[in-house]
C-alpha cells in the first residue's frame, strides 16, 4: 500500500508497506528496522516481538549508563542513565500483521525515563509515524514487517 506520494528528502517517511517489506522514502526493507525522522535507516536483529527485551530497547534508544558513585549500592539505588540530547519523546513498535503487547518489565525503564512507548500493528505504527514526524515530534520506530506467507 503506497503511504506517501510526497517525500521531504531530508526526512525518513514510510512511503510503502506489504507482507514483508517496509519502504522508506522508496528505499525497500525486507526485515526490521529501525530510523528517526533524521539520520540512517537502521537493520535490527529482531524477528518477533517475542525478542524484544528492556536491554534491547535501551540500546535502541542510546541510553548510557550514567557514573556511578562506588558506594551507591550501600543507599540501594538503581544505577543512573542518560539521555541522549535526541531521545524520542515516543517509541512506536510496529509488531508485525497483529499487535503484541510488551511486558511491562520490558517497558518500564523507559516509561520512568518520559519516554512513552506504543505497540501496535505495524501498518498502524507505519501511518501514525509519518503523521507525528510530520508534526516535528521526536519520535522513533521499530518496525518488523511481519511474515510474508
């Protein structure tokens, strides 16, 4: 299904999406990806929704561990991160043909952070991409094209 007829070049807009494969900007993608409305178009190594842990997500997002005081064990605290100066305000995750929620243990690291996170069918995560990049947000997506049979 053709998405977007007009591009901005500067910008990542899925043009097009079908059993298997995403297009951005008329560029086709046969397995997961990941992008921002500005920079590369990334492959991941993710087949299902299944894989998708706390950790994965994190590294998707850039987070990095902050320094940590050496003795911070003794006041129990959860070992710092910082955010990227880029950080999505949102993570949309396109699960394929159907949508598939998360853990919330999966979820919740980032959910603290003021990062709010969407699951959902991948063709919707596809359209409600272009519609908040097109609004200027700050927004990433992980999309899995689902099964092509």
């Amino acid at each position: 299904m053709l998405l977007q007829k007009d591009l901005n070049p500067a910008l990542n807009t899925v043009t097009a999406y079908g059993d298997g494969f995403l297009e951005i900007n008329r560029v086709r993608y046969e397995g997961a990806i990941c992008f921002a409305p500005e920079g590369p178009v990334r492959n991941v190594a993710v087949r299902s929704a299944a894989q998708i842990d706390a950790a994965f997500l994190q590294d998707l997002i850039g987070l990095k561990q902050a320094p940590r005081d050496p003795l911070a064990f003794l006041d129990d605290e959860a070992p710092a991160v910082e955010l990227p100066d880029d950080a999505p305000e949102v993570l949309l995750i396109g699960t394929g043909p159907r949508q598939v929620f998360l853990r919330p243990d999966v979820l919740r690291p980032l959910l603290a952070l003021g990062i709010g996170i969407e699951t959902m069918t991948t063709q919707a995560a596809a359209r409600t991409y272009n519609i908040l990049m097109s609004e200027e947000r700050r927004v990433l997506a992980l999309l899995l094209p689902g099964d092509p049979s």
